[in-house]
C-alpha cells in the first residue's frame, strides 16, 4: 500500500477496462444492426448481379448486344427510379 504509483496505474487500468467492455457490448449490438441492414439488401444485390451477368452474356447471342457499365447503370437507375415512384 506504499506505492501510491502503482495503485493509481491499477485504478486507471480498471476505468479503462470498464469503459473498454462497454465499447465492446455496444459495438456487438451495432455489429448485429449493420448485419440486419445488410440481409435486407441481398436480395437486390442478387437480382442486380443476375441482370448484370445476363446482359453481359448477351454478347453471345450477337456481338450487337454489346453494352458498357453506364448504361448497365442506367438500367439501374431506371429501376430504382420505377421503385421509388411506385412507393
């Protein structure tokens, strides 16, 4: 009990400790929100993926159907475009 030091290094390292295990639980309740937010996009990341490598294979049946990313991502736009107004 002589070292006064080494008692307030203790009691630093137990404030920190404590403070350290609640970043901890709130960044497993964030983990598991961002978790939830993400499986809600799959679908939509699934169905863009699918219209993506479909056109892209296109270019089999004729090199006509060639197409580039813009106006992939017009084809996009369109959709979400189509969503929003419908809701």
């Amino acid at each position: 009990m002589d070292d006064i030091d080494l008692i307030l290094n203790l009691e630093n390292s137990k404030k920190i400790s404590v403070e350290v295990a609640e970043k901890v639980k709130i960044a497993k309740v964030t983990e598991v929100k961002i978790n939830t937010s993400s499986e809600a996009y799959r679908p939509a990341g699934e169905r863009g993926a699918l219209v993506y490598f479909l056109l892209n294979d296109l270019s089999r049946i004729h090199t006509f159907y060639k197409f580039s990313l813009e106006s992939f991502i017009v084809v996009v736009n369109r959709a979400i475009d189509l969503i929003t107004v419908e809701t």
